[in-house]
C-alpha cells in the first residue's frame, strides 16, 4: 500500500445536500490541490521513491475557467529541469527515466464525514498516449493506518475515452475521522516536453451536458426521492426519454419517458437519470432503497 500524506484543507465546494447526499460534479472552480507519487519504472522493478504535494502546473493539470474543463497531462517538469540527471532520464535512450502518479483532487473536510459522495463529470476528449493511464476517484485516508485509502482503492476506476463517468461512496464508508478526496490520476513516464504534443490529455467537463445552461428543463425535480418502486419527474417542458446509469456509468435504461420509471429492476443503491426533452438535457442522482 503506498503511503500518501497531503494537508487537510477545507473547501468551498460547490454541492447538493439531500438524504445526507454530497453530489459533486467536476468543475475547474473548485478547490483543486496536487500530490506526486514517484516510482522507478515497472521494468525496473516499480519501487516507490516519494511522494509529496505539487504545484497543479507542475503535475500538468490546468484549470480552464472559461471553457468550464479540467486539462489532465503527462509530467514533463521533472525531465526537462533534470536533463542529465539519470534518477531522471536514462542517459542512454533519452526517455524518462520514473513512474509518475499525479492526484489532482479536492479535500473537502469534516463537512463530508458521514454522507453519501457521488463524484461525476464528462470525458470532453482523450488523446492520451499509450503507456499513459487516467483514472477518477473517492478516497477516504485514514491517519490512524499510515494515511492508507480506508477504501483499498474500491472506488478508484479508469476514465472512459468519452463520456459520463461517475463513482459513488456511501456516507458508512466515509466514516468520522477520514480524510475523503476526489479526483483524478494521471499515470506515466515523465515525459520530454518536446513530445507535449505527441502524448495528448485529457480533458474533463461537467457531468451535466448542457455546462452553463442551468435549469434547461425550467423547474425539473424527480420524486419521491428515495424510492423503492417508482420515480417521477415534474417539468415545465414536456419529458420525451430518459437514461438511467449505474455509479459507475454504465448505460442500464434507455426508454421513453410515458409519466413514471420502474426502478423495480434495480439493486438498492444510488443511481443518475438523465432527462430529454428535444435537444434539451438535464442530469439528476437518485436513490433506489
């Protein structure tokens, strides 16, 4: 289990309490921190060398307040301020010469402890190259085992090529005393920033398809919410379909929308709905008991 030590930090997060249920959708505003993890190469037997808290430009992840998006890239610092340094670049083939595991993510504090967190966003595009991994999270560290993820890496999963993604945590899970984090992982050589282009990104949006369009269906609310049978939605604009996904994004339900929705086929657990009307969508979590 590697060892991941970062400061407690508490945010202004943009969030929606309902049944003690934090549902966050990514987005470059919020409070983003950065932490490194460096390891010797898997070929070289992948041992682990450090770990310690980044600048967001330094782990290659950009804010992009204007477009809405999170940008995800490979390392590049360590290899062009290390040019000649073999911990760095193997001398003899000029390519990088360490595992980088770069966190950007959000801590959001004790106001978390004891609630469901679902975390989600959009893959707007993906162009990362082969050998180069990019992964969503929840973690809950715990302080009493050597800051270890109380959750063993359950709620870690790989980031689609495009598309929905979302993870979700029950507030049992993210008992009193957790350091709770979500976020992102990109995974990788360091790389030279003279391959920049060659080796893409990442790019992450709001789970919410119409970003900065709020209330696109007028006044839209889903009830009763939780629910063991059934699920409504209210709308000032006629609802044509609907999309029911899984916390982990997969596709459960397609159908047309003809007044309610049998969740009788359902496991007890937390689910997302996204709502059509025409052109117009709009995403909503409910839970099923």
């Amino acid at each position: 289990m590697k060892k991941i030590i970062t400061s407690f930090i508490v945010a202004a997060t943009a969030l929606t309490f309902s049944f003690g249920q934090n549902t966050i959708s990514a987005n470059p505003t919020d409070n983003w921190i950065a932490y490194m993890n460096v390891f010797d190469l898997p070929a070289a037997g992948g041992g682990y060398q450090f770990g310690s808290p980044w600048a967001l430009a330094d782990v290659k992840s950009t804010l992009d307040f204007a477009s809405g998006t999170i940008i995800l890239q490979p390392n590049f610092n360590t290899y062009q301020a290390n040019p000649t340094d073999p911990f760095w670049v193997d001398q003899t083939t000029l390519e990088g010469n360490k595992q980088m595991e770069a966190l950007t993510f959000v801590e959001p504090g004790a106001i978390f402890n004891g609630s469901n967190l679902t975390f989600s966003g959009n893959v707007v595009s993906s162009t990362l190259a082969s050998g180069y991994t990019a992964q969503f999270f929840i973690k809950a560290l715990d302080p009493a085992n050597g800051y270890a993820d109380a959750l063993v890496g359950a709620k870690v999963f790989d980031l689609p090529a495009s598309g929905f993604f979302t993870v979700n945590a029950t507030g049992a899970e993210l008992s009193t005393g957790l350091i709770i984090q979500y976020g992102f992982v990109i995974s990788g050589p360091n790389a030279n920033p003279a391959d920049e282009a060659a080796l893409g990104s990442v790019t992450i949006g709001a789970a919410d398809l119409n970003v900065g369009e709020a209330n696109a269906l007028g006044s839209l609310t889903i009830y009763p919410n939780p629910s063991s049978d059934f699920l409504s939605i209210s709308s000032e604009i006629a609802i044509e379909s609907y999309k029911v996904f899984s916390t982990t994004g997969q596709l459960l339900m397609n159908e047309s929308y003809a007044g309610s929705i049998d969740l009788t086929s359902l496991q007890n657990g937390t689910y997302f709905v996204e709502i059509m009307s025409g052109d117009l969508k709009e995403m909503r979590s409910f839970v099923k008991k």
